[in-house]
C-alpha cells in the first residue's frame, strides 16, 4: 500500500437477471433448460435461470420437453432483475383410421409416456407431445408402432384389422381330450390362428365353472371344460381367443324369472319357439343384465374377444303371438317396429361395448347374412349400417344350405357357394357406417374342400378373416389354409 492511499472498495459483483419460463398454454412453470453462448445456466431454488448481466445484450436458448424451442434476447437489464419467457406447447392431432378411411374410435394412443385414447370421430390429440413412436392399439386391430419426427402437427394413421382364420368349437368339444389334442394339433400344422369356442350355447348351457351365482341358480352351468386350461392351451399356441355367448335365446333364465321373457300374449306365459326354446324380453334392458355379466366374466378369464349370437329378436316360430315390454307383435314388420327392433339391438351391443372393450375385448356379433343384402331388419333387429357403430365385429353366416331353391336365381344354392358368398359381401361392404369390420362364418358342411379353401380366399381378398363353422365340431388338414407366418 502507498502511503496516503485509502483502501479501495472492490468493484461490485454484476447484477443476476432471473428468468422464469411459463407454458403459453396455461402459464404454469415450465422445467427448461436455458443456455447462453453454449453454456447451461443453473436454477435457484424457484425453479429460475440465472444469468448474469455483463452491460451486453445477450441471447437465451432455452428448451423444454413437449415444447418448442425459443431463442429469447436481453437488450437492456429488466426492472426488477426478472424476466418473463412463454413456451409454445408441441401440440400433435391426429386421425385414426380404416383401411377404408372409417373413423376408428376407442384406439389406445401412447407417446412418450402419455396416453389417450381416439373420440367417436378418430381423432387424438396429445399436448406438449414429446416422444418418437406412436403405439397403437386396438382390440380385435393389430397393434401398430408409426414414427414421429417430433415436427408433424396432423398425421392420418390407418390401422389394420387382426386377420383371423378361426375354427368354432362347441362346448363339450374342449373337455374332451381327444377332440382338443386333435384341434390344437390342426392349429399348429394350419393357418388357423384362433378358435371360437362356445361359453353359452343355444339353449343357454354354460360349459365351464362360472363365478357368476345367477348361472348356476338357475341350472344353466354344465361343467364339460377346466377355463383356465383351455385359455393356457390356446395362449401356450398363441392363438387368438373368441368366445361364443348366444344372448336372448335361452332356456333357463325366462323359465326361472318369466317376467323377462318375451311372451306368448294369448297365454301370458313364455313365448316358445319352433324348438321349443324361450327368449328373453330384448325390449326390457333388465334381461340384458345377465348375457352381459356371462361375457364380462369370460373376458376376465381370459378371452380376447366376446361373440354374441343370437343378439336379436325371435324367427323361428309363430311370432304373431309374440309380446314384449316394448314392442308388440301387432304390425310386427311395420316401419316404426322395425325401428325399434334395430333400436334395442344396437343399444344392447352398445352397453357391451361400453363395458367390455375399456376390458380389453373385442365385442362381436353374429348376424344374418341375408341382411347384408337385405333393405330391411328381417324382422329381427339386425342392419350391418347401424349395428356397425357399436361393435368391433360384424360376423354375417353364410351358409348356402340355409338358402332356398331359387334363392338369387340359383336352382340348388349349395352348388353356388362361392357366388353366395362373393355376393353377400360385396353388397354388405358399402353398407358399414361405423368401425365394425366384418368377420363371416363360413360352412365346412355341404361343399368340397376346394369349395371350402376357395370361400376362405374369397373374403380374405376382402381383407377379411373368417370362421369356419361345424355344427359338430369336424375338421381336417384338407380344408385349412397352410401354415402362415403369424
């Protein structure tokens, strides 16, 4: 020190501009990382960057995920030593569709992380989106993966449905050691990749141990088949797994609770059909009540999809006596009782759909082939345009044999087979208003083998899968498709 000098005040630390980032969107605080020159700024205990400032403009780089990045200059030093900077969100809006450009709704979408799932239009949309891979997922779809660039704002996604090659195995047919082994053997040496087997069959006898206390009360359960077994059986040749649930032709619960039966209206008793057999009342939703427990307790056993057969109203027998909560047999094929018939049938497959795809199954229904061509219900509730907005699957049974002589201009229909079949979908394909895809049951019975093969072609042509029916449960190598890689 010289003498006389005082000691000289050191010059002061430069000023720490604190700098918040906000989302644009909503204004909450954003976790950004902010640099200046290349070099990352530390945060404060607020969450802040600090920078200093050295008397020059300077010039921020910030970034956060699911933003887009911003450069943000400091000209002069901010009142306050704060300063304010809005991220503009990422925002990703996309359209799930059809092979033949449907809105597809329901599908999973996951990026990054987050998760949402496609409105009734198709569409999706993820704010601040970050990721690169869209995962897609649907039941009764296969499960696709698309890549983002991270830049696109609208993308248009066609998924595409699971092509199925089933064979129907009724319901005494899985406890049967012999008859499965040989199913199973046929699956692993085909193309076949999935089984429809029964749950619930015509006359409303369940084949295998249910929890559901309803079931067994009103001595519906016939145990012929271990669930679990045949569920292991099947996952062990991953093979895609249907059950089949027939709906309101049943036996046992409008005998046992009769004020859920369609009724005879000149005895007041259950109606009956041709067989013999009652129906539920489909007009009274209490009668929906247990076909759907029935399906949601094999969806949690493990089926991948639940078929419901028989999901209509009554046509085999004499329906000029038949009475319903909502719907009489008077004017039975009059324009508003078919509306109501369509109706009640679409809202049913609606409930099931509601609760069994949020499950993870795929909801099926089994319809009358001649309605594909049809102008009206049939007298039975089912239109493929309608019904095809409320289940995944629309499942037409194409039978020639059920076919009268003369039927399209064909003296013996079971010699046409292949015409029937091309025809019956041809004219059914422009009538789907909604997502269903259609899934035909096919006949094993009647025709030859090269019939058989050439039926099965025909709808996958059509980028459809089939089911090959047997009333019996019959099948052999010579009528399935060679094995393809699954």
């Amino acid at each position: 020190m010289i003498a006389g000098e005082g000691v000289r005040t050191p010059d002061p630390p430069p000023p720490e501009i604190a700098v918040t980032v906000l989302a644009a969107d909503d204004l909450t605080p954003v976790d950004a990382d902010v640099t200046v020159a290349g070099r990352m700024l530390e945060h404060d205990e607020s969450g802040r960057a600090i920078v200093e400032w050295h008397d020059a403009p300077l010039e921020l780089t910030i970034g956060a995920q699911g933003f887009h990045p911003a450069t943000f200059p400091i000209v002069v030093l901010p009142v306050g030593l704060e300063t304010e900077v809005r991220l503009d969100p990422v925002v990703l809006n996309g359209t799930v569709v059809t092979p033949d450009g449907r809105a597809l709704p329901a599908a999973t979408v996951t990026l990054g992380g987050e998760e949402t799932t496609t409105n009734k239009n198709g569409r999706f949309s993820f704010v601040r989106a970050h990721g690169s891979e869209l995962v897609l997922t649907r039941p009764a779809w296969e499960p696709q993966t698309v890549v983002w660039d991270g830049t696109e704002e609208r993308m248009e996604i066609s998924m595409q449905p699971r092509m199925i090659r089933a064979l129907r195995v009724g319901g005494d047919k899985p406890g049967d050691p012999a008859v499965w082994d040989h199913l199973l053997d046929l699956a692993g040496e085909s193309g076949v990749n999935a089984f429809v087997i029964d749950t619930k069959d015509e006359g409303g006898t369940i084949f295998w141990d249910m929890e559901l206390a309803l079931a067994h009360e009103v001595g519906a359960v016939d145990v012929r088949y271990d669930i679990d077994q045949v569920i292991a059986d099947m996952d062990e040749l991953d093979l895609y797994k249907i059950t089949r649930i027939t709906t309101f032709q049943d036996d046992f619960l409008p005998r046992a609770q009769p004020e859920l039966a369609a009724r005879n209206k000149n005895t007041g008793r259950p109606w009956e059909n041709n067989n013999g057999v009652t129906w539920l009342d489909a007009t009274d939703p209490a009668s929906w009540d247990y076909p759907l427990a029935v399906a949601q307790e094999a969806c949690r056993r493990g089926f991948d999809e639940i078929q419901f057969d028989y999901v209509r109203f009554p046509s085999d027998g004499d329906i000029s006596v038949l009475e319903f909560d909502e719907l009489t047999s008077d004017a039975y094929y009059s324009e508003p009782k078919q509306q109501r018939r369509i109706e009640t049938i679409s809202a049913f497959l609606e409930k099931a759909h509601g609760l069994l795809n949020p499950m993870g199954c795929a909801v099926a229904a089994d319809i009358f082939a001649i309605t594909l061509g049809s102008p009206s219900d049939e007298g039975i509730g089912q239109q493929p345009g309608p019904l095809s907005s409320h289940v995944d699957v629309l499942s037409p049974m194409i039978y020639s044999y059920t076919y009268p002589p003369g039927w399209g201009g064909y003296d013996d229909p079971n010699e046409h087979v292949e015409e029937l079949v091309t025809n019956t979908l041809d004219a059914g394909i422009p009538k789907l208003e909604g997502f269903s895809i259609y899934r035909p049951w096919l006949q094993r019975a009647f025709i030859t083998d090269d019939e058989i093969l050439s039926i099965q072609q025909i709808a996958e042509d059509r980028d459809m899968g089939w089911m090959l029916w047997s009333a019996n449960t019959v099948f052999d190598l010579g009528h399935l498709p060679p094995v393809i890689d699954r």
